[in-house]
C-alpha cells in the first residue's frame, strides 16, 4: 500500500480537548484506503500521508464525521502573535465560573457561613457554572456520545452533572431545601443521608478548577509553540530592490531567484544571497545564537533574516520562499513538533481504552459501595470521584508538550531536532566520530610557520611570497598571500608570473626574480631541517627565496577552530569517546587529534570508506554519533546511530543528519545532545508523573477515600504540573 502514496498534508484539527479525541481522529483516518496519519494533541495537528484517488476534502470530511473539525493550515505570516479567541473565550468562561464557583464551595464546606436557605443562594450561583461554565466538556461529550465514543469530556460532563442532577433531586425532592439544612463537608466518603444531601460545590468547584486547568494548559501549550512562531517571524517584511539601477521597495515574498537588492545598515537581510558589492558584518545572533558578527565582502553568501551591522552591501537572491535556510529550519522544527517519539504512541494506545475502562470502573464502584453498605449517598460520591480524577490529560500532554518545548528552545540556540525518535538515539551513544576538514577545523588553510636562513630578513621573505602567490587560486598559494598581508601590510605587484605545473610559480618582484614552491634543487641545511619538521607536523612547506638562492620556508596548514578542544572536553563530559575519522594523511591527522585532545584517529580514508569506518565501530559494540559538514559524510551521518550535520556544510550532509547545528561551532555537538537528553528525561518525568498519578488515584477514588471535588482540583493539577514540568526546558542553557 505504501507504494501507492501520493501526497502528504498537513491539517488543523479543532475540537480536541484531550489526548483520547486525538486517537479517535488518527485511528479514523487510518481506516480509510491507503491513508497513513499522525495526529498530535499537543500542536492540534494531523500528518496524513494519501494515496493517489484520494482528496483532502475527503480526509477533512472524515475528521468532521468523527465530531472535530479540520481545515489545511494558512501561510505562515511574519507579523505580530495574533490573538487567540479561543483562549480568550476560556479565560471568561474561567473568571465568571470561578467568580460564582468561590461562594458556593465556601458556603458548602464551612458549616459557620451556612445561614437558613443558603443552599438556594448556593444552588442560583452554581447553576450558570454548573451549565455554562461546564458547557465545553457537555458539548464535547455529547458529540462523542452521538459518535458512540468516549473521551475526558465524558467522564468530567457526566460526573458534574450527576452531581448537578443529584442536588437538584435532593433540594425540589427531599429534605435539602428545608430551611435551617446544614452540611458538613468530608473529604471521604461519608455516611449521610441521601435526601438531604447535595453536591454544588462539586458541580461547581470541579467545573472552575477543570477549565483553570485547561486555561493554563492551552497558555502554556501557545507558549510552548512561541519559538517556533518567533522563527517565523525573524525574517523581513520589504526589502530594496535593483530595477534598472534604481532602488524599488517591494514586500520580500516577491523576490525572486536572481534579484539584486540593497542592504543597509541595521537592516535585515531579506533572503539567501551572495555578496555582490560592498563589504559589512553580519549579525546573525537571532538565527544561530553566535553573538560575535562576522565579516562579509564580494563572495560571501548572507542568510535570511540576519541583520547587517556594518556597511551597505547588494546581494543577488539565490534561494527565496520555502528554499531559504530560515524557512527549512522552521519545516525542521515544525516536523519535529508534529512527530511522535515511541513513547508518546504507547501513551495514546493507553489514553484511546482509558476512558471506557474508567466508566467501567465508576459503574463497578457504584455497584460495589451499594451492594457492601447499601449507602446510596456513598456509593454515588465514590463513583463520581473515579469519573472526575481518572481523566487522562497528563497522559496525553506528557509528550508533546516537552517535545514542542525542547525542539523551540532548540531553534533558539541553533540546534534543529529532525525528529522526536531522535532523541532517543542521544540517550545511548557512546562514541562520537569527528569529521576533521569543517568540523574540528576551519577548513581554509593558513599561514602557520615562517623560517628562514640566518641573515635573511622574514619580512622581506614574507613580502616578496605573498606577492607572487596573490597572483595564484592555489589555496596553499591563498593561504600565503593572506597571511604575508596581515604580517606585513599591503603587498607589491608581482610581474611576469607563471604558474610551474607541480612545482610552484615564478615572478618578478621589486626587480627579483622570485619563486615560490618545490622550485629549489638544493635546499640550505637549515631550510631543509624546518621543511622535515614542518612536514611531519602534518603541515605542507613551501621554499622562497629570489635570485636563484632559496632565503626561506613557508608552513601552510588547516587551522584548528579555536573553540574545538573545548568541545571536545564537553562531548567527554557527556561520556562520549571522540574519535577522528579524516581522508587526510597520518601525520596532518595526528597533529590536529593532538592539538584538540583526541586519542583515536582513523586517517586516510575514502569517503565511502567513511560508512565502513563508522559500521566498524557500530560491530564492537559502540553507539555512534556522526558529526560531518561535507557531501563526502552525507553517508556516514545516515549510518551512524546519530546524525550531527553542521549548518555551515552541505545540503546533503545537512539532509542525511537527525540534528543540524546551524552554527560552525562544534561545542553546539554537545550542547544539542545535552537539549536532546535534558527533552527526553522530562518525557519519562511526565510520563511517569501521569501514569503514577491515575494508576494510585483511582483506587483511593474508588475506595471512597476522596471528596469528588479534591479529585477535580487532583486531576486539574496533574495536568498544570506536566505543562509547566516541560516550560522548563525554556530555560536551558
């Protein structure tokens, strides 16, 4: 059937309430032909994937058939948070039951405050919350009841209204409306007598304490969301562009491929593009966490949503709408969001049988209470008790909530999670593989080392080099013209160069005659000394010298990023061995391992040899983490047990890895694997919080050792407590 998969979209469900709605709508669709989907409670989101012959609208027709709604969601907009009815009309509903819910319990549990006919006063405050304010969960429990299912709803609609029904029967049927009534409050079951007994601080009490929960619950899981929505918003709404050498203001979702536009100071960078007039420093803390700006000219690529802190620069778009780095960092995150983690569909499986076990339970408690004591009043407090405290909600939130959390906080500091079963590869590594070239070092080769014969003066020998190799693309030849100019300042012009295939260049310089290479037959013993050494520190030396006489040596090396061998002492922090794995040879490898404080080193390989090199230390028994930014690891990051692709690297690699570090920063490796553990440990937190929670709540329910209304407030709490468990996540550092 897969292969009969088309398509695949994302809809909006509303109507949920809780995580037991969410496995009806996912296990509704599921049953139609060839349909494949995910439904997450926490985002309110469904992830179908639909074969050929089916359309949307009958996916959507589906949802709506099951008693939710369902609609394909609108463009993502960069503007500020809207507002949100929903949680606006909660927090009314809220205020107006809790208002009218405080006297009732009050006058319920405090027999000093109870005067004669209280409980009609009582009864008028508690029927609008009884009714109104518990309107929701009747709502939501009457369209499952017409679908023949049930959710949390049920259990909350039917234990408030029996409630509500029972004191109705006993104030217009029994003694309970006679004036002088008093009634204590328990916090057991009680025996009393069931005429002159009511519950509206029940009916009341649970219905304000179940929509505080529910308000604090949708508060926090649009907190929860706001990274994402923050990421979305950083790019820039206008932007300048170059129309036939003029400067035309258009809304930057109409650039296209190709467009020249303007960049000023303090301006925000509009789309992916190459520098292609001017020079500035790029701010592009707000995307990738790196505080230090970094410097750009003609030829440098710009991200997105980055803020130029420098001069003015024109950029040519190269990448706009959903192909820009902003947009697939957001699709990454979101994706995240919206899977589900192995134990989140063991959490549903439990939450989609809960409810009807439950009712079954309160049937039974009923039954049992009556049949050993024969007390109606009893029987029916303990039943309510089971309906009201077994709600499944933190079972249903116990993932999703941390997972949004986690994978936002993430996107804030750089590190995008590909997904939820990620983070359970993050728990069980052990060795952490190294790519060199990118990775661990800069990837550009630099000046390291300047020798030169005794009398000879190094900044003439550095003057002269660099001279001739800036006429030369040659990276070592780059790598010496870069440096001879930071050394010594500006740099004449060379004359007459050639380029020796091989060897080196040749040139005239200030009237010399200058070479640069393996041009010189003999070198002075000295020279010859520093050459060797140099070479077996794994770097590449180069003589120069002018004149036919060779004055002095050159050392050009991949430079180690500076923040490197701190990152290594964190990954080992973590318990993870470091190994490098390079093409490169021996002597280069081992000279970086030794500088970053790596012991293994796995050197001079091909880059489908990476894969094996990886599966080696897979077959001893290793876990391994992969962190690669070339197309030469995009293999090796998909066979390792986890993926790290560097932000700055390729598209491939970047595309084969479970986690991108959108910074060049290796010390973001560990930091991404400490979010990935410090998420998933607050899962098994919540998770075990949930479970506990309704595995030991239901039978002190059930053996009559809990007031109905201490239930409400439990079941409430439980929730709050798992929402705000994962808010602080928000907090990592």
């Amino acid at each position: 059937m897969a292969s009969l998969i088309a398509s695949e979209v994302e809809l909006v469900i509303g109507g949920m309430t809780c995580a037991s709605c969410a496995a009806r709508v996912e296990k509704k669709l599921n049953r139609m032909d060839g349909v494949s989907a995910t439904v997450n409670y926490a985002t309110e989101k469904a992830r179908v994937s639909y074969p050929a012959g089916v359309e949307v609208a009958d996916l959507i027709a589906t949802v709506v058939k099951t008693g939710y709604t369902a609609e394909e969601p609108a463009p993502p907009v960069a503007e500020e948070t809207p507002a949100d009815p929903e949680l606006d009309s909660l927090r009314q509903r809220l205020l107006v039951s809790a208002l009218l819910a405080v006297p009732v319990v009050l006058l319920s549990m405090v027999p000093a405050l109870q005067f004669d006919n209280w409980q009609w006063l009582a009864l008028t405050l508690a029927s609008p919350v009884a009714v109104w304010g518990g309107w929701p969960f009747h709502r939501a429990a009457w369209t499952n009841a017409r679908h023949a299912a049930a959710t949390m709803d049920t259990l909350v609609s039917v234990g408030t209204l029996a409630a509500f029904g029972w004191s109705l029967w006993a104030l217009f049927f029994g003694d309970a409306g006679m004036p002088g009534m008093r009634e204590r409050f328990e916090f057991t079951v009680g025996g009393m007598d069931g005429a002159s007994t009511i519950y509206l601080e029940v009916a009341a009490g649970v219905v304000a304490f179940l929509l505080l929960g529910r308000y604090l619950e949708a508060r926090a899981k649009r907190r929860a969301g706001a990274a994402l929505r923050a990421l979305m918003e950083l790019g820039a709404k206008d932007v300048s562009v170059l129309r036939d050498g003029r400067e035309v203001r258009i809304p930057a979702d109409r650039l296209a491929v190709g467009d020249r536009f303007v960049v000023r100071p303090g301006e925000k960078i509009a789309t992916d593009g190459t520098v292609v007039e001017g020079a500035s420093a790029v701010d592009a803390s707000l995307l990738t966490g790196e505080s230090v700006p970094v410097d750009v000219g003609v030829g440098d690529t710009v991200t997105g949503a980055t803020v130029n802190a420098g001069g003015r620069i024109v950029v040519a778009a190269t990448r706009v709408g959903a192909d820009t780095r902003l947009a697939r960092m957001a699709k990454l995150v979101e994706d995240a969001q919206n899977g589900k983690a192995e134990v989140q569909r063991l959490a549903d499986r439990v939450s989609a049988v809960f409810v009807p076990v439950v009712i079954a339970i309160a049937v039974a408690t009923f039954g049992g209470w009556l049949g050993a004591t024969g007390d109606t009043v009893a029987a029916f407090t303990a039943a309510v008790a089971v309906l009201i405290i077994a709600c499944p909600c933190a079972l249903g939130l116990a993932t999703p909530t941390a997972l949004m959390v986690g994978t936002g906080r993430g996107a804030q500091l750089g590190i995008l999670i590909k997904g939820p079963e990620v983070l359970e590869s993050t728990r069980r590594v052990d060795t952490v593989v190294l790519d060199k070239t990118g990775t661990v070092t800069t990837g550009r080769m630099t000046l390291q080392e300047v020798y030169v014969v005794e009398g000879a003066d190094e900044k003439q020998v550095l003057r002269l080099a660099g001279a001739l190799e800036h006429a030369s693309e040659h990276p070592v030849a780059r790598a010496v013209a870069l440096g001879a100019e930071e050394r010594v300042g500006p740099l004449p012009e060379a004359e007459e160069f050639a380029n020796v295939p091989g060897k080196g260049v040749r040139g005239r310089v200030e009237g010399h005659e200058v070479a640069v290479g393996r041009l010189f037959e003999v070198l002075p013993a000295e020279l010859a000394r520093a050459k060797q050494e140099a070479e077996r520190g794994g770097r590449t030396a180069v003589a120069v010298g002018w004149d036919g006489v060779a004055r002095g040596v050159l050392a050009v090396a991949d430079s180690v990023k500076e923040t490197s061998a701190e990152a290594v002492r964190s990954l080992r922090a973590l318990g993870l061995t470091p190994v490098l794995l390079t093409g490169d040879n021996r002597a280069v490898a081992e000279s970086v391992a030794r500088a970053v404080g790596v012991a293994e080193v796995i050197a001079e390989v091909l880059p489908e040899e990476k894969v094996d090199a990886v599966r080696r230390l897979q077959r001893e028994g290793r876990v391994v983490a992969m962190v690669g930014d070339g197309v030469n690891d995009a293999a090796a990051l998909a066979a390792a047990d986890l993926g790290l692709a560097m932000g700055t690297g390729t598209d491939a690699a970047i595309e084969a890895g479970d986690l991108t570090l959108v910074r060049g920063d290796l010390r973001v490796a560990a930091d991404a694997i400490r979010l990935s553990r410090r998420t998933l440990a607050t899962i098994r937190g919540n998770l075990v919080w949930a479970f506990g929670y309704n595995v030991a709540a239901l039978p002190l329910a059930a053996a009559g050792l809990l007031n109905p209304m201490i239930a409400g407030a439990a079941m409430a709490f439980s929730s709050v407590f798992v929402v705000t468990n994962s808010l602080r996540l928000r907090t990592f550092r």
